[in-house]
C-alpha cells in the first residue's frame, strides 16, 4: 500500500469526516466540495485544516440550513447565533469574544472529542500522510499563485456547473486536481467552455 496521500484521497476523508458529523447533526446539509477545503485558510474560521475547523465549517452549514446569519463584516465577525449552534455541535468559547472575529475561536468540548474519537484519528492520519506527500514535491511542483502570494483562496474563483444546473465558485486548480461531484445528480462539476472565446 502506497504511503502517500492524494488530494481525492484526503477529500474522500473530509467527505467521510463530514457524513459522521451528519450522523448526530442530520439537518446539516451535504458538503458540495470537500476539495475546496485543502488549501483554503481563513482568519476568521481557522488556518489549519483539522476536524475542530470541519466542525467549525458545519456550524456554517447548519446555519445556512436554518436561514441564520452567523457572522458580519464580511463573514469575519462570528456573532452569538455563531456561537449558539457551536455550542449545540460541541464547541466550545472563551468567555468573551475576539475583537475583529468575535467567537470564531472555538474549541472541542470533552464530550465530542470522545464522541467523534474515531473521526478525529482516522482524519489525523489522512492529514499527517496529504502534508508529507505534499511537502516532498514541492521543490519540483507549481503551486500557483496562493503560493507566490501567500493569499488564503488559492486563486480566483469560477463558477463550476453540474448536469443538473446546480452550479459551485471553484479555484480552477482545485477541479484540476480531482472531479467535484454534485451531491443532486450525481455528475461531476466542470467549469463551461467560453464559446467564441477564439473567434477573434
């Protein structure tokens, strides 16, 4: 068996990760896009990827399902609705809440590191295995310009779209790496061809 992880690998994980949160929290709605978490960093919601910041992404999820706005100041500032539904999830937050990101800061309660032990294990070792395979390449591979600038998002987004009409923003380097696929009909996303786009 091959020591190295691959990106579609390691999103099989999160995906797996993701459905095991599903199991306690059903309301939470599907995770389009496993992919789009490799790599991603934020201030607000957590630089390192981990399953405290999957669980942190699922109280996003679940107030989106729930139609609450979660956060302000261009999603940076997570408010007390935030902080509610964390704390349903087994999150916990210091006392009072950060200046410019308000409760983003959160942490696993005691309770659902035991609960979700298995999970947390299964993608300790997913992430330990993406970063070495990761690191060992690259001095011989192009990472793009997140790498160049050090920016969060990996490049500028476009929109994907499935057979269905459903549609994803999607840094086109991240579909390059492994198919999206559309959790409503099952078809992988891609990003349409610009017609006429070499007419001139």
């Amino acid at each position: 068996m091959s020591t190295t992880q691959t990106p579609p690998v390691l999103a099989a994980e999160l995906a797996q990760a993701w459905a095991d949160i599903q199991r306690y929290h059903p309301e939470l709605p599907d995770l389009a896009a496993p992919e789009s978490l490799i790599g991603e960093s934020s201030s607000a919601c957590g630089h390192e990827l981990s399953f405290e910041r999957l669980l942190h992404e699922a109280v996003h999820g679940i107030a989106a399902s729930r139609g609450i706005r979660d956060t302000s100041r261009a999603g940076r500032y997570h408010n007390r609705r935030f902080l509610a539904i964390a704390e349903e999830m087994g999150l916990d937050h210091p006392e009072e809440p950060h200046p410019s990101s308000g409760f983003s800061l959160v942490t696993l309660t005691p309770e659902a590191k035991r609960r979700y032990r298995p999970t947390i294990e299964r993608l300790q070792r997913a992430l330990k295995a993406h970063t070495a395979a990761t690191a060992a390449d690259t001095a011989r591979s192009f990472r793009g310009p997140a790498a160049r600038h050090g920016s969060s998002g990996g490049g500028v987004r476009v929109k994907a779209v499935c057979d269905c009409g459903r549609n994803v923003r999607v840094v086109p380097s991240v579909l390059a790496q492994a198919p999206i696929v559309c959790g409503g009909c099952g078809k992988p996303f891609r990003i349409p061809e610009v017609v006429g786009a070499a007419a001139s």
